[in-house]
C-alpha cells in the first residue's frame, strides 16, 4: 500500500492582535514598543523559522525556552496579524503580543 499525499505547502495559523488609537499614538510617540514573545514547551530541541508580522517577515533561531522579538517597525493601527512559519514542527506554549515601555 502506498499513501502519496499532494499537499504542496503547509498552512500555518495567522494569528491577531489590535491596538487601539491611543495605544498606536504611544508607539508613535516612543512611549512604548510591541514585543512578541513565544514561549516553547521543549526547551532541549533547535527552533528555527519565520515570524511574518503584517507581511513583514523576521527570522527566529533559538534553543531556550523562550523567545521575544521587537515587532514596533511593523505593527499597524488596528489589526495586526502574526504568523509563525517553523522550519520543522514546534510546541509553542504561549504566544503574547505586550506594550512595553
């Protein structure tokens, strides 16, 4: 028996987050910065991949057990999406988007 499968790409998960008027204005205004931060249930494996933020794609390479990156050149007023593109399968525990100051 020969199980031949004709999925050409996988699709990952988009995920979203919105900021407001105000919170966009204090991004503007360097008050504060957007942070994504990953965290990962194996702390032992290589986690390597794309991050596309808007469009904008970022590269992550790590073997803690946990991750942040500074998303402020990317983000938008409103709705903002995130999409997390591993090299080889991930367990990702929390993924938060944070105002940092």
């Amino acid at each position: 028996v020969v199980i031949e499968s004709k999925l050409s790409e996988v699709e990952f998960p988009t995920y979203y987050f919105d900021l407001s008027n105000e919170e966009f204005q204090d991004i503007e205004d360097e008050k504060f910065r957007v942070r994504l931060a990953m965290s990962f249930v194996d702390v032992v494996a290589s986690k390597k991949g794309q991050i596309v933020v808007n469009g904008h794609r970022k590269f992550f390479d790590t073997k803690e057990l946990s991750f942040t990156m500074d998303l402020t050149d990317d983000i938008v007023k409103g709705s903002n999406s995130v999409k997390i593109k591993p090299k080889k399968t991930i367990e990702l525990r929390e993924l938060r988007a944070d105002l940092v100051e």
